[in-house]
C-alpha cells in the first residue's frame, strides 16, 4: 500500500527514482541472501565458509572427507600447539601438514618391530578389521581413536601365526581345544541359539534368571574366543546375531557383576579385537543402564538391577541387605574402558570411589570381609574367602594396576597390602606339605579351599614381578604351591577333574570330605593357573597338566549334544548335571588354547583377561596422548 502511486504526483518526478531505487536495493539484497544461502548450506561449502569466519569462529565440520575431518583437527592446533602457519606460507605445505596421522607410521612400525613380528591373520580377520577402521578411522580428540589404541601395542593381538608354536605335539593339542569349541558352540547353536547356556541332555536352551532378561549370553562370551581360534564362520553369526538380535531393553532382575563381566567383558573384547563399532556402541548403551546401580549412600553399589527401571536392591540372601565384595569389586577393568571408549568419566568416577570407600573403613587384620553394607559403608560380617564371595576383588586389583601400564599405585598399593594379610592370615600348609588358602570367620579357620580360589596362583604369579624385588622369587614359589594343591584336588578324584571344594581336616587332604562340594560344572580357575605359571616360568608340567585335563573333560564331561558337569567327580559312574555354561566357552576352553599356544597370542604384555577371561588391552597413556610423533612430523 504505501508504494502504491499517489494521486498528483508526476511519473518524472521523485517518486519514480524512489521506486526504482527500491527495486535495485531489493534485487541486490536478494542476490547477497542467495550467495550467503549457498555459502552455509550449500554441500561442500566449508572451505568457503572458512574464508568468511575468522579462526575463532570456525565450526566444526560433522560431514565429509576424510581430509576434511584432517583439516578440521589442524585448525585446532595453531591455537593449541602453536603450530600457526607463517604468513605466505603456501597451501601445498599446510596440506602436508594436516594429513599427517596422529600417531605417525614410523612409530607404528617401531612398536611392531619391538614385537618381534608382523601380524599374520586369516584373510577373513583381515577383512573384518579392515572394514571396521574405515568405520572408526576419526581422531577428534572427544572421541576413542581405535587406530591409535592398536597403535599402542607392542605385539599384534593374533601373534606372528595365530599363535600356533614350533612343537607338533603342542599343535596337535591346541587344534584338540579348538575341535571341543567347536562342538560345543555347534551344540549350542543347534540346539539353544539365542537362549542363554545349552542344555546338552535335553537338547533345549536355558535361560536363567541372572541377566534381566538379556538373552544370548553363550554368544557374546564366544565372541572373543571364535575369534582369536579362527572360527570365522562360527565368529561371523555370532556377530550377526549381536548386530541385530541384542537387544538390551530388558526389564528384569539382573546382577549386576554377571551382566559386567560377562556381557560388558565380551562386547569390550570384542570391540578391542576387531574394532567393529557396533560392538562399542552396544556396550556403551549397556554400561549406562547399570550406572543406577550406584545410587547408595556410599556408592557401593547394589548386587541387582532392574535394567529398564533402573530400581536396584541386595540379593535376598545377602546378610542385612549388604553388597558383595567380589561383586562390587568386580567392576574396575570394565568400567575404565567404557570410560575410554565413551569418554565420559563417570564410570572411572564410580569404580575410584568404591576405593575410597574400602580405603577409609578399617579393615580386621589387613582382610576385606565379603559383606559391606552400601548404606553405612560399614562390613555386616567377618567373613573373608578367597574363593566364592571375595576372589575376584583381589584379582582386580592387580590387574588394574597392570592395566594401568603399571601407574595405578592406589591399586597396587591395596593388592599388595591384601595379599600381605592374607599370607599371614589364611595361607596354610598342611601335614602332607600341600599349600592352601583357608577361609576366615571372624578370627576362626575354616581348612576349606574352593575352587574359585584356584585362580590365585596365577594371580599371584602375574604379580610377582611388580611386588618388592626381593619378593619376586617368594610370590613365584608361593603361586606355583598354590597352583600343585589345586592340580592335586584334580588327581585325587576318581575322573581327574576337581570338585566344587577341597578341605584339609579330618585325615584328608585337597579332596571333598562333603557330599555337596563333589560337584564339578566345567570351571576354569585350576586351567586359568596353568596358563599363567606356564607362560611365566614354562615349566612343560603346566601344559601336561592341561593336557590331563582336556582327557578328563572329553571322557566324563562331553555328551551327544555338547558338554555337562558331572555330579560327583568321585565315581566313574557318569552323572550329568545338563548344563554347558557360558564360560566353559568364554574360560576354560579359551585358557586351554592359550596354554597350548604361542605366548604372543594374546600377549601379557599387551592384554589383561577379566575375570570371564575377555581380554583387554593395557592403556599405555603416554602412548594415546604423547604429541612427540605428531610434534616431529611437523618440524618435519
């Protein structure tokens, strides 16, 4: 209405100029608007965009090339590492420069070379690593660079031939354990695929109520062990069926320390092994719906949760509502790498405090008891076993101190501690010179030993190294007695294999005295310390020991349709118990191959195995976050 044309005005006069000025003014705002549109919206507009935004307004780039996302971290850096280009210093040589890696070839193959070898995998692994590195090839600095995680390795994962050795025997041994594996996955996958654990007998699946209602947990504690065995095919539906099968909107009761160690252990391993990000981003959607777990007074957490509601409580039959020390002990590893992997410190948050806790209470005589209450943050009972209840917390220490590249003092500072206790409190001798750890009730001596407990001696033994030096030669001595006991609690039974608990008292020693301790349900711990003490002194006994063991399962333990535990490993008379747990797969069959393997299958120098036997690499954070190769490649 207003630039309508007024009445006695002349179309000569000003009016018409005014129009006309409007007109171009328009025409020339419309023009700007539409350059400035195809500017920032525009595909591949952000070179453009970068000569209009000074360097403090740059935006980070979310789409594009690789080259892109390189550009992107250089711009970072002028401002951080006062790499700011001259002036007239030329496009072609700030190329260069923002294509370098951040973790340079040079040293990648340093780290190789100091292994001794160069990975060597079956095309099929070499196929599934390959795809997952252009999936995961980003290093912006908020996000886990799997790359330069690998890069941090001083052996490749698979060994210089899969791990396979120079002693015919030994192979012949090893493809023996990858044979059983195969059948009982086979088993599995027939006859229970999709459930939890495999009911040989009846030849249907179970499912069981410690996962909340997860479901597949034979698979995902498989994963790791398919894969470091070269069952490809065996590993490729396992993983197809996490990719679209997993689903982790349960709404059950779930433990919290089997849902960690197993499915969180085996979706991290998984990850680390392969760098399939599907797997990293299941496990960080898992590890979030156990964070409620936490909310107590104390932040000790609950012993179950409700992974929908997020609601947890005590198991029922724990005294006063307390929580469980190797449940709530159970959780460093895996909690540290969802940190790594998420970079969110929350989980390192939750597991540090649980120290701090354990740290301020006194403790009776140097010992952890199995029951603290997550209210008060006071023990309920002075009840302390290294077997059932407690063992696990002690393994976590040592190895969080390994993980840790050898920095975690608070760690290591506990476990030696704990470990000084225990040799004064609980480890015995008995008449006939067998060495064993006892449980302790309150001041009183129970001379009974689980076989939980049997993962002590190669715990032990990994710690030997990092204790007092003048300890070294006592820790070795200690965890190869250990070990002996446990090998004696397998050749004093009638089927070689050992029962469920051993005592000394009563005239008898390292045998079930108890009816309801003759049990044996595929365990792996006494196979576990073979492993280690084999690596770390290569005693042929270790592996002659496993070998003796493999014997026994196959002649008492394997079925038509998989692998049971037996009743009573006192009586030949077989008596199956129809039950092939998960961690026959994850553990005792895994610990078997490594036995029988290279020692740089999984190196301990690189790996630290929780305790469901995943393993997880070693964060060398002077590693991950040392400038030094980018630094140099600069300077350049």
């Amino acid at each position: 209405m207003v630039f309508r044309k007024l009445p006695g005005v002349s179309a000569s006069g000003m009016g018409l100029r005014l129009s006309q000025k409007f007109v171009f003014l328009l025409f020339l705002s419309g023009l700007v608007t539409l350059c400035f549109g195809a500017l920032f919206f525009l595909p591949d507009s952000v070179r453009l965009k970068r000569i209009f935004l000074s360097k403090t307004e740059t935006q980070p780039v979310t789409v594009g090339s690789g080259s892109e996302n390189d550009a992107r971290e250089h711009m970072k850096r002028p401002k951080d590492q006062g790499m700011t280009p001259a002036k007239g210093e030329s496009s072609t040589k700030l190329k260069s420069l923002i294509r370098k890696p951040s973790v340079s070839h040079e040293a990648t193959e340093e780290r190789l070379a100091r292994g001794k070898a160069q990975e060597d995998l079956t095309l099929p692994r070499l196929i599934t690593e390959s795809a997952s590195v252009k999936a995961s090839s980003s290093d912006h600095p908020d996000t886990f660079s799997y790359n330069k995680f690998k890069g941090c390795l001083l052996k490749p994962p698979l060994g210089r031939d899969g791990g396979q050795t120079s002693d015919p025997t030994t192979n012949e041994r090893r493809e023996k354990v990858k044979e059983m594996m195969k059948f009982a996955w086979d088993n599995y996958k027939r006859y229970a695929w999709g459930k939890n654990e495999l009911r040989p007998l009846t030849k249907n699946g179970h499912i069981g109520n410690m996962f909340g209602g997860l479901r597949g947990a034979s698979i995902i504690d498989s994963l790791d062990t398919l894969y470091i065995m070269g069952l490809m095919e065996e590993y490729n539906d396992a993983k197809e069926w996490v990719q679209t099968s997993l689903d982790l909107n349960s709404n059950g009761e779930a433990s919290l320390f089997e849902v960690n160690i197993r499915y969180v252990g085996g979706l991290l391993s998984a990850y680390y092994l392969t760098g399939e990000e599907f797997y990293k981003k299941k496990v960080v959607e898992l590890g979030e719906k156990l964070l409620p777990a936490f909310n107590t007074p104390t932040g000790i957490p609950r012993g179950v949760i409700n992974l929908g509601s997020g609601t947890s409580w005590s198991w029922g039959w724990a005294s006063a509502g307390s929580s469980i020390l190797a449940e709530f002990g159970t959780l460093h590893l895996e909690f540290v790498h969802l940190s790594e992997l998420s970079r969110n410190p929350i989980y390192t948050e939750k597991v540090m405090n649980i120290r701090k806790v354990l740290n301020k209470i006194e403790k009776p005589h140097g010992l952890y008891p199995n029951f603290l209450s997550p209210v008060s943050g006071n023990w309920v009972q002075h009840h302390v076993s290294i077997g059932g209840l407690g063992d696990s917390f002690y393994e976590y220490l040592i190895k969080s101190y390994l993980m840790s590249d050898k920095s975690d003092d608070d760690a290591k500072k506990m476990y030696y501690g704990a470990l000084e206790a225990i040799e004064a409190n609980l480890v015995q001798k008995s008449p006939g010179g067998l060495t064993y750890m006892a449980e302790w009730r309150g001041g009183i001596l129970d001379h009974k030993m689980g076989h939980l407990a049997c993962f002590s001696g190669g715990m032990i033994g990994i710690g030997a190294d990092d204790g007092e030096p003048e300890k070294r030669q006592h820790y070795l001595d200690l965890a190869a007695e250990i070990t002996h006991t446990c090998h004696e609690s397998y050749t004093r039974s009638a089927t070689k294999l050992g029962p469920e608990a051993f005592r000394f008292d009563s005239g008898g020693e390292a045998t079930a005295t108890r009816l309801n301790d003759r049990y044996y349900i595929l365990r792996p711990e006494v196979i576990e310390s073979y492993m280690y003490m084999w690596r770390l002194t290569h005693d042929p006994k270790y592996r002659e020991w496993g070998w003796e063991a493999v014997q026994a399962l196959e002649q008492h333990c394997r079925v038509e349709s998989g692998f049971s535990g037996i009743r009573d490993v006192y009586t030949l008379t077989a008596s199956h118990d129809n039950m092939q747990q998960s961690f026959f797969l994850s553990e005792t069959l895994k610990y078997l191959y490594l036995l029988f393997s290279d020692d740089d299958l999984l190196s301990l120098e690189d790996w630290v195995f929780n305790t469901e036997a995943h393993p997880l690499p070693i964060i060398r954070r002077s590693c991950l976050e040392d400038p030094a190769p980018q630094d140099k490649t600069v300077s350049e």
